[in-house]
C-alpha cells in the first residue's frame, strides 16, 4: 500500500444545519453536491468533507457505530485558530507542538464532535 493523505471524511451528526454553516463560513470550503439533509464540501486539493443529517438518504452503515475525528490542514495555525475563537467555536487545551512545525488544535465541532486544525510543513 502507499496511502498518500486522507482523501474523503464523513460526518454523521444531529447537527446537520450548524455543521453545514460551519464547513461553508467559517472552514470556507466550496459546496459540490447538496440534497435533502446532506452536503458535500472538497478543499482545494480535491479532498473532500461529506455531512450526513439525521433525514440523508441511504446512510452508510458505517455510522451505526463509529464516530469520526477528522483534522483540518491550514497553512496558519495561529490564524486559523484566531478565526474559530472569532467565530465563537470553543477550543479544547492549548496548541500542541510537534517536531518540523508540525502543530495541533482541537476544538468542538458546532455539533459537539471533536476536530482538529493540523499545520504540518511536510503535507504537500
């Protein structure tokens, strides 16, 4: 195998209209697809974001039992995270350090997930 970066994340939650808004404004990611209680987001590099709302049709069995912790690639973490608090969204602890630059956020999701912003220099 030579796994090269995560690619798609899926997000099961209650929160469907707060997480939508979240992704869209504060992430800023473009809108792709959207239909009754389900959108789908894609950054930049082609990586995609999909939330499933409580009404999505055909919801993956995957969600039946997992939960999701996925992790948000920025350039600037300290602006990113200035951005979050701007918005009001509640960090969880303080920055964490890595080594090469590497560095980690958590923070509350609006629908109470955990998330995380990531810097990291080595992520093309």
């Amino acid at each position: 195998m030579n796994a090269k970066g995560v690619s798609w994340v899926g997000i099961k939650t209650a929160e469907f209209v707060k997480m939508r808004a979240f992704f869209a404004h504060v992430v800023g990611l473009e809108v792709v697809d959207e239909s009754e209680d389900f959108v789908t987001f894609r950054y930049p590099n082609g990586d995609q974001v999909e939330i499933f709302g409580p009404m999505a049709g055909n919801t993956p069995e995957q969600f039946a039992s997992n939960q999701v912790v996925t992790s948000i690639l920025v350039e600037d973490i300290n602006q990113a995270t200035s951005e979050l608090m701007a918005a009001g969204v509640e960090l969880l602890g303080g920055l964490h350090a890595g080594t090469n630059g590497y560095a980690w956020q958590h923070f509350r999701a609006p629908d109470g997930k955990v998330l995380e912003l990531v810097c990291d220099p080595a992520h093309p």
